[in-house]
C-alpha cells in the first residue's frame, strides 16, 4: 500500500498508540498534544499543512513532557523547538537534499513539492540545519548547502 505523507504519519501514530483526532480548534491552534492524544485543527486547509502540524505533534509526543502552553517560560520554549526539531529531521533529512538534487529538484518550491511538505516549513528547517551545522552538511559523498540550497557531489569539492 502506498501511503501520501499525511497519512503515512496518521498510520506511524496509530502504531505508536498515539490516537489522532481531526476537529475545528479555536483561534490559530494548528495542533495540540497530550497523553497520548492528538488534535490537528480540521480547517487547515491541505493534508501537507496537516501532515507538518502533524509531524510537531508527534515530536511533542517523542520529545516533550508536562503542559508547555505558556510560551513565556524558558523550558517549554525549549521543548516546543525539540519537538520542531524532531518533525524537520523526520520529514526532511538530511538525505532528502540528496535525493531532491538526483531527481533534478532545483529550488525550494519544487523540494517542498517533492517533500510533500509546506514552503514554509521548507525554510524553517534550512534555517534550523544552518543552525546546527552552519552553511552546509557533508552526506556520504556529497555537501548539502542549506544557503544558497544546493548539493555538490564529493568529486566536485
């Protein structure tokens, strides 16, 4: 069976025992984690914007403990940008740049196509490998710009 990205995530949560729930949320609540129970607002638009909701949860879900709504402490800060951090790495590898450039990806439109994920989910996790690894990461064989988005292959470095 051939999953899209959403639903692929909705099956990775149920395996894990996480129960996903689609309804209408107040105000700009994309998603909700708690106990074992997900909450991804029903008025997003795209099943890629909710598959990127989504992904957060599920790094909530891996990544967080206790209530962490009130962004004005420090430490929930810090679990909220874990979980983050877990859904870029879990829905674009580093290895998706790779994969991207030998399908002839050329920008971050077409990666974000490619991805199955939302443009502006695409830059928010270049910013955050730029964070972690500076303007650029060695794969295997290969150099992944994050700024300017490119890959170079080991023999042409």
């Amino acid at each position: 069976m051939i999953y899209l990205p959403y639903e692929k995530l909705l099956h990775e949560a149920f395996q894990q025992g996480v129960e996903v729930y689609e309804e209408p949320l107040k105000g700009r609540i994309k998603g909700l984690y708690s106990d074992n129970f997900i909450k991804i607002n029903k008025l997003i638009p795209t099943s890629i914007e909710k598959c990127c909701v989504l992904a957060e949860e599920l790094g909530h879900y891996h990544t967080s403990c206790g209530v962490i709504l009130d962004q004005t402490k420090l430490m929930n800060r810090k679990q909220e940008k874990r979980a983050r951090n877990w859904a870029y790495k879990r829905l674009v590898p580093l290895s998706s740049f790779i994969d991207a450039y030998k399908s002839g990806i050329k920008n971050r439109y077409e990666l974000a196509f490619y991805l199955g994920v939302t443009e502006p989910f695409i830059e928010e996790t270049l910013y955050r490998y730029k964070e972690e690894h500076g303007l650029f990461a060695i794969v295997d064989d290969y150099a992944v710009y994050f700024e300017p988005l490119g890959v170079l292959e080991k023999n042409r470095f």
